[in-house]
C-alpha cells in the first residue's frame, strides 16, 4: 500500500500539521479511510461542505457543466455567472456581485473596494479597522487585517491601513475612527478565533457609527454566510445591514468559489479596477448556483433553526455533565466548547480515534462546524462519541 503521508512530507510544503489520517472518499456526513474506515464529519472541509460530501446537487451540476463548457475569462458573458449573482442578490439586500475563487480574493477584493470608496468619498481614506481575535485570510493584506499577533511577525513588514482593536467594543471603533477610516470590517462571528459570539446590539451600534461617519461596515461572512449561523447570511441575525460583504465557504459546498457583494452606492469599481482569471468560472458557478438555489429553495433556514438548537441543547447537556467544561457558545452550526486545560487536541486524537471529526481551534477549544444536513441521529451520534471521549477525562 502506498505510504501518501510519507510522501506528502517529502514533496508539499509542511505549512499545516495534518491529523494522521488519509481520507480518500465522502458521503454526506460520512468519509472513509485508505484502510475503509468510517468517520462522522463533523468538521465538514471547515465550514465548506454546506450540503455535505458529494451531494447529488453539486456533483449533477459539475458534471453537466463540465461537459459543456469549462472556461472562458471574464472578457465574455457566462449563463451560470449571471444565473448566481442574480440568485444572490435577489436572496439578499445586496445588488452587485463580483464572483473569485476564494475567501481570501473576496475579502482582498472587498477592503480593495472600501479603499477605492475611500479615495472617491472619503478624500482618501483608507484605513480599516479589524477587531482583536478576528481572522481574514493569509495573503500580506489579510494577515495584517487579522487580528491575530501570532501570524504578523514572520511578514513584517506588514502592509498599512488596518488599525486592530478590541472586540466586541464600540467605543474602542469609535476611539480608532479618524479622518482616514474608509470602513470598519467584521465577522458577524468570529470562527476561528475560537467560536466569539459578540453582544446581540453590538452589530447594530457598529452600523449606526458607520452611518454616523459615512464610512462603510463590511462583514466578513466567508464562514458565516449560507445559513451557517441559521438565516441564509448572518446579517440578518442581528438585523443590520452591512454595505459590503465577502462569501467563500458554504457556497460551494466544497467546490473552491468566493463572492464579494455590495451596496449599489458601495459598487464603485469601474473596468480595469478589479478582475480575475478563474473569477465567475462556469464550473464553480454553476455549483455554487446549485447549491444556493437548493438551500434557498428547501427553506434551510427553518431546518437550521430546529436542527441547531437540538445540537446546542446536546453540548450543552455535556457540561452539565463534565465540570471541566466551561462553557459552551456559538450560532446555528458554528459551535464550540471551551475547557478548564489545554487538553482540545487530547479530545480531538481520541474522537478520531473513535470514528468522529472535530475541530481544535484554540489549545482549549473544540468546534463542530458540521454539514447543514446533519439529522438528529447524527448529531445523537456525534455526542454520543465525545460523551465517551469526555468521561476518560480525568483533571
């Protein structure tokens, strides 16, 4: 049998720390082993595979569409490219959409469009401010914007323009907000930050400041986005409406797609302002089209409201249980647990172990971040398992 961990290790650059485990196929919720055995997903690509692996959806739609036309350019028109931005804009309170190939290219391309409103309404304004704990991507932009000080110091220096402040503190926006701010950037939730839930009217005075200064408010949705956190953009939880957002994630349901969506009045790009080679490809959109008119079209939002507040209610039975658990916290299917140790990876080994994916996001913080079809069953299952893993822990 080939020895493909052996081999990742002498030919791809060691940028991650891989679990030892080599899957080779996916089926809903489930995904299998070199050896053939079974894992409960509940890690879904992290936060990718909206309607788990290999839905008849996605795969029907890749298939068609790779058979008749596979890439063109943005230089001409696309149907699928055109049927997904009018599906999302009619499912949203956005009316522009520019279609790229990742998370990172749609936040690179929203804080590059706050910047460009900057330099037109703002006489030049082009700083950003980005909250501590907050994570936009690993391009230089995006690893400045983050608001995690552990990324920075292997890259300095750094690209200006984004002021870093704390959390879940408007006054701390406020104080940071001068005559250079174009726009203040946010994750409705933060996901890898460790699963950060902010106050309920946090969202709302952040949006009143920006009006109050005629600066933007862009929302990183890129794990939000797509019913993650229950409605179909997380936006609307906190019923806001934000000039800018960025989408990856979900909406391919594992097929590598972004969007960046905006406001009319924040649509300032003109030709030759932005564009890229692979953005809009008909494959991808024609996945992400699938997908999103599924979700829209079988009201996931309802499911999700039902089928979250089930799984919250199971976690939440666990800490009842387990006293080293201190706290559990999250929205919809973007949730986590936090521990009195540093023992998450401890948990995580023995949970593979034991047949089920989860996610470490902090030395003392598990998150599930499963498919949105996850049934009851699976979810019983899922904590089931960790009931097992949990009740060997001795502190």
């Amino acid at each position: 049998m080939t020895d493909w961990q052996e081999l990742e290790k002498k030919y791809y650059m060691q940028t991650n720390i891989r679990l030892p485990v080599t899957l080779v196929r996916g089926e809903g919720m489930k995904v299998w082993d070199e050896t053939g055995k079974e894992y409960l997903d509940c890690v879904g690509g992290l936060a990718t595979d909206s309607l788990g692996h290999c839905h008849p959806v996605v795969v029907d739609a890749v298939t068609e569409q790779v058979r008749t036309l596979i890439q063109t350019s943005l230089w001409y028109f696309t149907i699928p490219q055109v049927q997904l931005s009018r599906l999302l804009v009619e499912n949203s309170c956005f009316d522009r959409v520019f279609i790229c190939n990742s998370g990172l290219e749609a936040n690179e391309g929203a804080v590059k469009l706050a910047r460009r409103y900057g330099h037109l309404k703002l006489n030049g304004a082009y700083e950003v401010i980005t909250t501590a704990g907050s994570f936009h991507g690993r391009s230089l932009a995006m690893t400045a914007a983050s608001g995690q000080p552990a990324m920075h110091p292997s890259y300095v220096p750094l690209p200006v323009g984004f002021i870093n402040v704390a959390n879940n503190d408007i006054e701390a926006i406020k104080a940071a907000t001068t005559d250079k701010t174009c726009a203040v950037m946010l994750e409705p939730l933060q996901g890898e930050g460790g699963v950060n839930v902010a106050d309920e009217d946090y969202l709302k005075k952040v949006r009143e400041w920006c009006d109050s200064k005629g600066i933007l408010l862009i929302l990183d949705e890129i794990q939000t986005g797509i019913c993650r956190l229950g409605p179909l953009f997380g936006y609307q939880l906190y019923d806001i409406e934000p000039d800018i957002i960025s989408l990856a994630k979900g909406l391919g349901s594992g097929i590598p797609i972004g969007a960046l969506l905006a406001k009319e009045h924040a649509a300032v790009f003109v030709p030759g302002d932005h564009n890229s080679t692979f953005g809009g490809n008909p494959v991808t959109s024609a996945a992400a089209y699938a997908v999103f008119k599924y979700i829209v079209d079988n009201d996931f939002p309802a499911r999700m409201a039902k089928v979250s507040r089930y799984l919250m209610d199971k976690l939440v039975g666990l800490k009842d249980k387990y006293p080293f658990i201190t706290e559990v916290r999250g929205k919809g299917l973007l949730v986590a647990f936090e521990l009195k140790k540093d023992i998450a990876q401890d948990i995580l080994m023995e949970c593979l172990h034991k047949g089920l994916l989860v996610n470490r996001v902090k030395p003392n913080t598990v998150r599930l971040v499963p498919p949105l079809i996850i049934t009851e069953e699976e979810i019983d299952q899922a904590v089931g398992i960790l009931d097992e893993v949990l009740s060997g822990i001795i502190i």
